[in-house]
C-alpha cells in the first residue's frame, strides 16, 4: 500500500537514467520520509549509503531490497568510484545518510561533485533537516538570516576561537554537538556570551524530543537539573543579537575601553574585560577589536 500510494503521488515525475539522487531520510521519525523519496527508493538500481546497516533497515521496513554500497568519510572517494561506473551505465543511484540530507555535517559532497564532473545529473530529493527544524522551533524573530556550522573543533583553543568567530557573525547560528559534549560547550556558551538567547533542542522529531530557549547564562542549571536532558543527539540555536539590544552609551563606552585595552593586552582578554566593564554586547566588541587590530 505504501509503495502504491506512493507511486501513485510521484510516479507521474520523470526520474532520469544514469543520474545520482540525493535522498534525504528521517532524522529520527520514520514517519518523515516522503513519499517521493519511497518512490525513488524503489525505483533506483542501488543505493550508495553511509551505513548499510542503517539504511539496509529503512529498506527493509519498506519492503525493498536493494544493493548496497558502503560510502562513508573514509572511503568516499573511492566508493564514489563504483557509483561513477554505475551513472556511466545508465542506472540510477540514490546517496543517502544515516539520517537527515547527506552533504551537511555528513559524508555526500565528494560524490556530488565527482557525479557532476562526469557530466552526471545530480538530483535532490529533499526531506527531514534537523537545521531547519531546529530553526522552525526556535522562534528567533531578530533574524534576518542564519549560519550553520555543524559540529565545532571537539577541545581546547580551537574550539573557544571558533566560537568566539561565530559568536561575531549576524542572524542566528546553528550548531550540532553529542551528548559526551553537550556541558562543556553550554558552559563555554555561558561563558563567552551570557546574554544570548539560546535554543537547546534535543532528540528533534523522536520520542522525547524536547525544545527549551533561556538565556545562555541559564544553560549549565538548566542542563544539570535532569540528567535526562543531556542525553541523546543536539541542535543548538544561538540567537541573533537584537538590533537595538545595547544603549548608544554603553557601546560608546566599549570601544573607547577596548581600545586602551588593547594597547596592553592580548585581544581575547580586552574583549572580555571591556565587555564586563561597560555592558556592550561581546561579540560586537570583538569585532570591532578585529578592525581595530588590522586598521
């Protein structure tokens, strides 16, 4: 019934031979698979994927059997070999993920471009995103756009200066982070930009899918108050700064004492302090020490 049903609201679309479809797949919620995606999955010669264990499941659970190549970070180039030849046959390939739309924070990109620099048609065929989830729940009115960065440096100074850079961009930033890490980057968070609202989605779109926005000062209590809560997979929405968040005066103030700050210190730390002496937001303080240093 459902590879009817499915057909039946799909099969009118033309799906060329020899071309590589990008299928995205539920992030959690089976039920979250379109039905295009259904078709296509029936209708391909092979699927490439990131785990035939994980998606020889989906399969399954659609009454499908199909052949299986294993395409992950560490073999993608030459996996992606195997699907060239395929293309180059007349067959049609589906890439897919473990879960969610392949090539974001997950292996694909590499067989995207080496299919299309074959001359091969690359087709979306879009679904679940836990970004844009997250986003959708997020309710980030000051937004006027939005920056994704995935899974951030996993320790030490690499890690505090990528969020220092983001914490600089406009719009909102989304990032990605495991339960083993989840504290230590909420701490970090209620570190470096206290003030910023923060949305912490947890489990998106399963069972105990939880969604809660506080401010980033407030995370570590929050997350410490239920040992359920650091538990399982993480979206993070960090909030755009509002426009009219700071009074005139205490931005003045902020860069007239980052700027003899930084006559004397290291410019992580003038930023820190200018931004606890006058009370003007860090990240717009850190780009201005950016400008500063390089005028």
């Amino acid at each position: 019934m459902l590879l009817q049903a499915a057909a039946a609201a799909a099969g009118g679309q033309r799906f060329a031979a020899g071309a590589l479809y990008v299928v995205a797949t539920p992030i959690g919620n089976l039920a979250d698979l379109t039905l295009r995606a259904i078709h296509l999955l029936d209708l391909v010669d092979a699927v490439a994927c990131e785990d035939t264990r994980v998606t020889g499941r989906l399969l399954h659970h659609l009454g499908l059997d199909k052949p299986l190549i294993a395409l992950h970070e560490h073999n993608e180039l030459a996996a992606s070999q195997q699907v060239l030849a395929r293309l180059a046959s007349g067959e049609r390939v589906a890439y897919a993920s473990d879960a969610g739309t392949p090539a974001i924070s997950d292996p694909g990109a590499a067989l995207v471009a080496a299919a299309a620099a074959a001359g091969h048609p690359v087709v979306a065929i879009p679904g679940a995103s836990s970004v844009v989830a997250a986003l959708s729940v997020a309710g980030d009115a000051q937004a006027t756009g939005f920056g994704f960065h995935g899974f951030l440096p996993p320790k030490g100074q690499e890690r505090r200066d990528a969020l220092d850079a983001l914490l600089a961009l406009p719009g909102s930033q989304v990032l990605f982070e495991a339960p083993h890490r989840i504290h230590k980057l909420i701490e970090l968070l209620a570190e470096l930009a206290p003030q910023r609202q923060l949305t912490i989605c947890r489990e998106l779109t399963k069972q105990f899918e939880q969604v809660h926005t506080l401010a980033a000062a407030d995370a570590p209590g929050w997350l410490a108050a239920d040992a359920q809560r650091g538990r399982g997979e993480f979206v993070l929405v960090l909030h755009a700064v509002p426009a009219a968040s700071t009074a005139p005066a205490a931005a003045a103030e902020g860069e007239r004492v980052l700027a003899l700050l930084l006559r004397e210190l290291p410019l992580k730390q003038a930023v820190t302090l200018a931004a606890d002496i006058s009370g003007a937001p860090r990240n717009a303080l850190y780009s201005r020490a950016l400008e500063l240093r390089e005028g």
